[in-house]
C-alpha cells in the first residue's frame, strides 16, 4: 500500500467513514453470517429427516415379523415410508419451515423407485430417442402427427403397470 492510500485511509478514519479494509471485513462477516444461516437450515433439515427416518426404522423393525415373507408387503411398507416422508415435508413447508430442493428430489427419487419396485414399469427415459408407436406414445403437441416407427424424443416418461399402459410416454418431434 503506498503512501497516498494510507493518507486517504487516515482521512476517511478522521472523518468517520469506514475504511476500504473495514467494508471488505463487513463484506467477509455477511457473507458468512449468510453461509452459516444456511448451513444452520440445512443441519435442522437433516436433523428432522434422521429422526423421521429413526422413528420409521423403529416402526419396520417392529413390523418385519408380520411381512417377512410377503414380498407385497414389504413393497407397500416402502411406499408409506416415501409417502409418510412427504407429508411430513408438506407440514414443514406449511409450518413455514424452509425444504430445500436437493431433500425433496431426494425423497422423491426414494419414491419413484418404490412404485418401480412394486410393479410400475416406466415407458420410455426423458430426452431417449425412440421410435413413435401411437399406443405407448402421445405428441406433446397437438399440432404434431408422427408416423409409427418415426425417431422422436420423450419429455414425459410414460408408465405401465403389470403390462397395462396407465399412461402414454409424451414426445416430440427429433429436431
């Protein structure tokens, strides 16, 4: 730092103005006042989901004898955990109580592969090239008419369960 930085410093001291290095020290103390509220968030959110996730694990200890050997059982006691997790996420969401993203795709990934687990097959894999078959396949657009066996892109998987097609895999046109 050179003789007139040092002058202009002592001057803005004088006058009772913050120095340069006292702005960038109050920049540093928000930035991490900001970093720790965060993490702070993030620490009671995974707190709250450990706890749920104990008290769950309780549960299903106490119920394993009952579906051991009762595979469908055991599918359904996945898919109320996931559902069970959820709802517990709305009701902090409407506590007021901050979720982050990364937890609820988290919880809805678990839940995803529940469903697939107890028989939902998916149709198709979002931005997979696939040919167009008009009984598993929907245009996104109304506006669009493909021909059976022509390349198209899915946006929206589409699901099977036990061979039936619940719901058509939505595509578009390959650009």
């Amino acid at each position: 730092m050179n003789i007139l930085d040092r002058i202009a410093q002592a001057w803005q001291a004088l006058l009772g103005r913050p120095t340069r290095s006292e702005t960038d020290a109050q920049a540093e103390i928000v930035s991490l006042r900001r970093r720790l509220g965060e993490t702070t968030l993030q620490l009671h959110e995974s707190e709250q989901m450990l706890n749920f996730q104990k008290s769950q694990m309780e549960h299903l200890g106490s119920t394993l004898d009952c579906c051991e050997n009762d595979p469908l059982d055991s599918r359904i006691e996945d898919l109320v955990a996931s559902l069970s997790q959820l709802r517990m996420q709305g009701s902090l969401l409407q506590a007021g109580t901050e979720i982050s993203g990364r937890s609820v795709m988290a919880l809805a990934g678990k839940l995803a592969d529940s469903l697939e687990k107890a028989g939902l097959e998916p149709v198709g894999i979002t931005g997979a090239e696939i040919e167009y078959d008009p009984e598993a396949c929907e245009p996104l657009s109304t506006a669009s008419a493909f021909v059976a066996g022509e390349t198209v892109i899915v946006k929206f998987i589409g699901y099977r369960y036990r061979g039936r097609l619940v719901r058509k895999a939505l595509v578009q046109r390959k650009d």
